[in-house]
C-alpha cells in the first residue's frame, strides 16, 4: 500500500495556498502558476520491453512588492510500470564479475513518489545589489550540453535543457557597471565554514565577449566500492569562462582546475560555438575533456560506472564531443538532432528530438535513445534504446 503522507503533505500544501491567495487590501496579488507533465518511457533492453510512466505536478508560488520577491515551488511525481532497478543490469559482464552475489542489493535503485519544495526563497533587490536567502536556481557556465565550472547541477547531455533543482544558499549579487558584476555565495552544511561552500564569480565584458573568473570551494564526495567506503575531502576550483562572437559564429568555453585535498588534482574544459543559417538550420558543436575520465575503454572500473551513475563524475571517458542540428519545420513543429560522441572508445548515442507547441499551453516533446557501442564501452546498447513521450500542459 502506497504511503499516505505524500497525500497528506499535498493536502496541507493546498490548504496553505488558499490561504496564501486570499485577497489583501494591502498586497499585491500572489501569482500561481506551473504545470503538469506526463511521461512515457518505452525501453528496449537485452531482448525485453519495458515501461516506465511518471506524472509530474509542480506548482510556483510568486509575489513582490516593494524591491522584496519571495517564490516557492512545489513538486509532486508519481511513478507507474518498472519502477526497481538494479545498476548492475547496466554494466558489462566484466564489470559484473567484480561484485559478489551478496552485494547485489548495493546497487539496488527504486523510483518513489515524491512530495518536495524545490525553492523557495527570498529575493531583496535594488538596481545595483541583490540578496537572495534560500533554496534557489543557481545556474553558471556556458556549455549547452555540460559544464566544467557547474558543481551545484549534475546535467544530463541527452537531455541538457530539463530544468534542475535547486540549491540552498544565501546570494549576493552586485552590478558595479552595465558589463561588470560579481556574485558571492554561501552553501551552508552543518553550521560548519570549512566543510560548506564559498562561491565568488566576476563577470567583466569587453568588446564582443563576456568573461567571467570563479573561485569555489566546497566538500566533495566520491564513492569508492572496492572500499565501501565515500571519500570526503575538501575540494578548491579555479574557473574561467567566455562567450561571444567571432566571425559572424557564436563562440564559448569554460574551464576549471580543481585542487583536491587527498587525491590527484585534474582539470577539465570546453569549447564550442554555433551557427543559424537564413534557413532557420541552427548547428552547435561542442568538444569536452575531463581528466578524471579514462583514456582507454579497457581500464573502465565499477567505480567509473558508480561515480558517473550518481552524478560524481560528469564523463567516464576522458574526451567527448556533442552535437545538435535544429531545424524549424513551421512555427509550431521543430525537429533536432542531437549526438553525445565518446572519443576514447568510438561509441556515440544518437537523440532524435521532435518538440510540437500543440496549443498555446500544451508542448509535446518526443525524444528517441540509440547507443552504437558494444559491451563495456561508454555508449553501449546494455544502456538500452528507446522513446521517451512527454506534454507539459502550462497553467
């Protein structure tokens, strides 16, 4: 039997919403807004066909006055079809081999509804300074499909442009000119300074370019099976970033070191650039490379597949590149192509997109997944090819 405290949350959450909306002659009107997103995911894997549904609610709650904005949001997801999963059914043969019989449920993996305040914050802004308390969007670097100065969101490149949870913070940001600002932030984690972050971001413009310096320190967390064991340790990143024209082509890149506390210091970066033809035709190119990826197929380890599964490591090869092809067939209908191509090993995964505006408020998005790899490669077929069916219905 499902747990009735979702359902009990939700209840409250309404009950406080109507509250919220009565009218004050004093205030301004709160605004209420969201949308509501079904899903299907078709998998075909090792022979067998699978579905997983999901149905996604999210509600924003926004209301400003006086240079004082506060916003909240709240998510509810249900899931239906395949909903227990084991990692393992994921790796090669090989890797498998490693993990003892007794250890399967470790990788054990459940879709659960869930009940969640994704943000909620308060924002106190001027025209020059903004202060901002709470669970917000903390969004920086300039790659579409992966960022290297990006530690707060895990983005995943076969869907880059989902939205991503928030962070909890307390913000400051500064316009100093019309092309100078600097941003500070503080993450607490358990009232202690050296464990929580410390963010400082400047973004100067100079002629066509934008650029921007980041300094980040914060705790990291790496799993390590053979051990059983999570390394903590303390992590310092040093950042840069550009983005702009050149030659009539849109220009960008972003790199970071990262010095580590207890294990090998790596860097990691990329560069793209794009191009809108008279057409419509819009083409991006991307290029990615991460030093804590490996740079052979064969030395790929369980603990590569962990780390890049949970989110701790953004590549398991060494080097990557990305590509998109857009084009819009009408006004309501635009078709893509996207490819995430792994150079260390020649395996790629091919996304064919259809994105349709049927209505207004209704979008529907058709997503397609195929990996040409073989076992035991980045992009191999033990990954699984399918369709994902999404709407999103505004209100």
């Amino acid at each position: 039997m499902r747990s009735k405290a979702p359902f009990l949350t939700f209840f409250i959450f309404v009950v406080i919403l109507n509250l919220l909306a009565i009218p004050d002659a004093n205030a301004e009107e709160l605004d209420v807004f969201g949308y509501f997103e079904p899903q299907y995911i078709f998998l075909y894997k090792d022979g067998a066909s699978y579905l997983v549904n999901s149905d996604k609610l999210r509600v924003d709650l926004q209301h400003s006055i006086d240079g004082v904005e506060f916003g909240a949001d709240f998510i509810y997801n249900l899931y239906f079809g395949k909903k227990n999963w084991n990692m393992l059914d994921f790796f090669s043969s090989e890797i498998r081999s490693e993990v003892p019989d007794g250890m399967r449920s470790y990788f054990l993996y459940e879709f659960k509804d869930t009940l969640y305040l994704d943000n909620v914050y308060v924002r106190m802004s001027n025209p020059r300074i903004a202060c901002t308390f709470g669970k917000q969007q903390i969004s920086v670097g300039t790659g579409y499909f992966s960022n290297p100065v990006d530690v707060f969101n895990l983005k995943d490149a076969l869907d880059p442009t989902y939205e991503q949870p928030g962070q909890n913070g307390a913000r400051l940001d500064v316009m100093l000119s019309s092309r100078t600002s600097f941003m500070l932030l503080y993450s607490p984690i358990a009232a202690d300074w050296e464990s929580s972050g410390k963010l400082l971001r400047l973004k100067v413009g100079l002629g066509h370019f934008d650029f921007v310096l980041t300094g980040y320190e914060f705790q990291d967390h790496l799993t390590d099976f053979y051990s059983l064991s999570v390394i903590n340790q303390r992590r310092r990143l040093a950042g840069f970033e550009f983005v702009g024209e050149l030659f009539g082509l849109g220009v960008w890149g972003e790199g970071a070191y990262n010095f580590m506390e207890s294990s090998d210091n790596f860097y990691e970066f990329l560069i793209g650039t794009d191009y809108t033809f008279q057409s419509g035709l819009y083409v991006l190119l991307e290029y990615h490379r991460n030093e804590r990826g490996k740079t052979r197929y064969e030395d790929y380890n369980i603990n590569d597949w962990i780390r890049f599964f949970r989110g701790e490591n953004k590549t398991i090869s060494r080097d990557q590149m990305y590509g998109m092809i857009s084009y819009p067939v009408t006004d309501l209908i635009n078709l893509q192509l996207l490819s995430i191509f792994s150079v260390t090993d020649g395996t790629a995964a091919i996304v064919p997109v259809i994105d349709y505006n049927i209505f207004e408020n209704v979008d529907l998005n058709i997503m397609g997944n195929i990996y040409t790899g073989s076992e035991g490669k980045v992009y191999n077929s033990k990954l699984g090819n399918g369709v994902v069916i999404r709407a999103r219905v505004y209100f």
